[in-house]
C-alpha cells in the first residue's frame, strides 16, 4: 500500500509539550538563548513531523522567527506543534511558543515560526507520505495559509536556482 493512501487527520500527530527553562538554557542574567528555544521548537516539530509520516524526517527549512517577548530562566517554555499541510514527500509544521511564570500562571506568546521537513526511506531519499485532513475550522485556516507559504516558497528555491 502507497504511503500516499488515505489521510491522517490534524489531531494524530499534534502536541504540547512543556520544557523547564534551566540555567543551562540560558545566560547569566537570566535569560534564555534564543538557540535553546529554536533547538526545542525543532524537536517538537520533528516529533510531530515523524509521528504523521512515520517514517524518518528531516529539517528542510525554517521560516522567519521574531521573538515577541523574553523567556527567562525558570519560566515554563510551552511549546505547541502541529502538521499544517503536506505536499508528496514534504510538511509544513507549525510552532506556537509560550512562556509561562510558573509562579503566577501568567502566560506570554514569545514566538511563532513554519518548519518544513522531508519524509526519508532507508537510503536517505525523499519518499511519499499520506496527506494531513484538516477537520476544524482552525485546521482548514491553518492548512490554507500553509498552501500559501508553500507556493511562495517553490517560487522563490525556483529563483534561486535560476540564478545560479
């Protein structure tokens, strides 16, 4: 059976997951790297991205990230990911990022950002994976605003390539 067959709705393969910040994460005032953020945003993001293919993923891209608001050392990193849309053997995989005062259960948007992995066969070489079936309104924004980004970006690699 084709890999391609069928769908895998939103849902299957979403997660939260929650990080303590630790000094380790961070710098001596007290604030966390930004690297430390983006390396468990691409974890999370991998989890999913492997959890819908079921198959070995890699990193391809990842699109703009601004961080809105600190996270500091000691503060809970939430980190909520999900797959947007899936090509033949690429998905988009988005990323909301909050920190949370465990102390005061106030909650902050510090950043957002698109990751794009490949799905991987055994000899490291690009292969098909079912279709992501978005279901709530939120999943079909999400997926159509993701169609959007991908077709933005096959423009600009096809640039790319052209001027090379």
């Amino acid at each position: 059976m084709s890999r391609r067959a069928g769908g895998k709705g939103v849902s299957l393969s979403q997660m939260t997951t929650v990080r303590l910040m630790m000094p380790t994460d961070g710098n001596v005032q007290g604030n966390v790297f930004g690297g430390a953020i983006m390396r468990y945003m691409d974890e999370v993001a991998g989890i999913v991205a492997f959890q819908h293919a079921r198959t070995n993923v890699v990193t391809a891209s990842i699109d703009r990230m601004d961080f809105f608001a600190p996270v500091y050392v000691g503060n809970l990193l939430i980190l909520k990911a999900s797959v947007n849309y899936v090509g033949r053997t690429s998905m988009e995989v988005g990323v909301r990022i909050e920190a949370e005062d465990p102390l005061t259960g106030e909650t902050t948007h510090t950043c957002s950002s698109y990751l794009t992995f490949v799905a991987i066969d055994g000899d490291g070489r690009p292969t098909p994976i079912k279709p992501v079936v978005p279901a709530t309104p939120d999943e079909k924004r999400r997926f159509a605003e993701a169609r959007l980004r991908r077709n933005a970006r096959e423009g600009s690699l096809a640039r790319r390539k052209k001027s090379v």
